[in-house]
C-alpha cells in the first residue's frame, strides 16, 4: 500500500495576508446578514398549518375507506353466524369514530 506523502508549501509573508484577509471579510460579510430566527420559524409555522387541511381531509378519507372494509368483513361474519359479530362492528366503527374524532379535536384545539 502507498503512503502519502504530503507537503504543504509554506506561504509567504503576502499570501498569509490575503488568504486572512478573506477569511476575515467573508466572516464578516455572513454576520451582516445573519438573522435571529424568527422569520424562519414563522414561515416553518405557515408551512406547518397549510399542510394541516390536507392531512384532516386524507384522515377522513381513510376513516372512510376503512369503514367500507369494516362493513362487508361485518357483513361477512353476519351472514358466516360468527358469534362475534357485534365485537368486530364495534371495533371497526369505534376505529373510524376515533380517526374522525381525533382530526377534529386537534383541529380545535391547537386553532388551525
């Protein structure tokens, strides 16, 4: 395996000066228009609070598309004889309540 061998010329006087002196000025230069954070955050909030209504909605719509499926496995059970018929309604209906009931108590909640 080859080693490496790395040599660094040394600077000159002059070249230290100006590589100092850019590293200095940018420096500087990126303090003045450095900000304090809160226009950031307040855009990440808009952000944040825009994308809220399209999540609500696609909540709904999967608590829908899981009480078709709920219905017709009851459907089946129902007409199968199952004894637990009125065990696996209930979880079914109780989950689509809890998706619906969970978009609008956040909803209100936290005033989106």
């Amino acid at each position: 395996m080859k080693k490496w061998n790395w040599k660094f010329k040394k600077f000159s006087p002059g070249k230290m000066f100006f590589i100092t002196a850019a590293i200095l000025v940018s420096a500087l230069n990126d303090g003045i228009y450095a900000q304090d954070g809160i226009a950031g955050i307040n855009e990440a909030n808009q952000q944040v609070r825009s994308y809220f209504d399209a999540g609500t909605q696609l909540m709904y719509a999967i608590g829908a598309i899981l009480g078709l499926i709920g219905a017709v496995k009851v459907y089946q059970k129902w007409n199968a004889g199952d004894p637990d018929t009125g065990k696996v309604a209930a979880a079914w209906f109780g989950s689509c309540v809890f998706l619906v009931v969970v978009a609008t108590v956040i909803q209100s909640f936290f005033g989106v």
